[in-house]
C-alpha cells in the first residue's frame, strides 16, 4: 500500500525521471526553453533531481557525462553555424520535441 493505492506483490513500479523536470510546482514555467534556470538553484542537491538517479543507485558515470556534454555543447555552438532546414515543426506542449526529427544543416564558420 503507497499514498492509499495497493500495489500488487511482484509489479515493477517505474518513475519517469524526465517528467519531474516539468513540474510547475518546482520549476518555474517548466515549458519554457531557458538553459539559465539551473543556475543558482543548487538543483543537484534538491531531492527532486533524479536525471541521474539518486543515492546508492546514482550513476556512477555521472561526472564524467556532464564533462562530455559540455565540452561537445562548447564545440557545437562556437565553432560551427547551424540552421532547420526542414522535417517536424517543433512541438512545444508539453515539452520541445520533433516526434519524427528535425534536420538541421550544420556548417563550420570559418566556410
């Protein structure tokens, strides 16, 4: 039994991490594009932060994924130019996605 619901010995039960991160009640307007809004949160020691789990099942490659993203997201974005050059409209409700991908011509800008 969890918060009046009986759970059946032997279900798995699943929390979907990435739906936290658009929770009006800890985010505010989670659906808006902002990269800042982590910045001065000290979101990582908030308990509701699980992107990369949490505790004694937090992931042990955590560290080193930060590095790699940054460093690429460095790389991306001061070396080369990008624009959409076509597939999905972007969805914006409820979250920024391209259900069937969206493509993008990716040039250096030194060209």
């Amino acid at each position: 039994m969890f918060s009046g619901y009986l759970i059946p010995k032997g279900w798995r039960i699943y929390v979907y991490t990435r739906e936290i991160n658009y929770e009006p009640f800890l985010y505010q307007d989670p659906l808006t594009f902002n990269p800042w809004r982590w910045l001065g949160n000290s979101v990582e020691s908030q308990s509701h932060f699980l992107i990369f789990g949490g505790g004694t099942r937090q992931c042990p490659g955590k560290e080193l994924g930060i590095a790699e993203i940054s460093t690429f997201l460095h790389y991306f974005v001061t070396r080369y130019r990008w624009e959409e050059i076509g597939g999905d409209k972007l969805m914006k409700f409820p979250r920024v996605e391209a259900p069937n991908g969206l493509h993008i011509s990716v040039s250096s800008y030194s060209n």
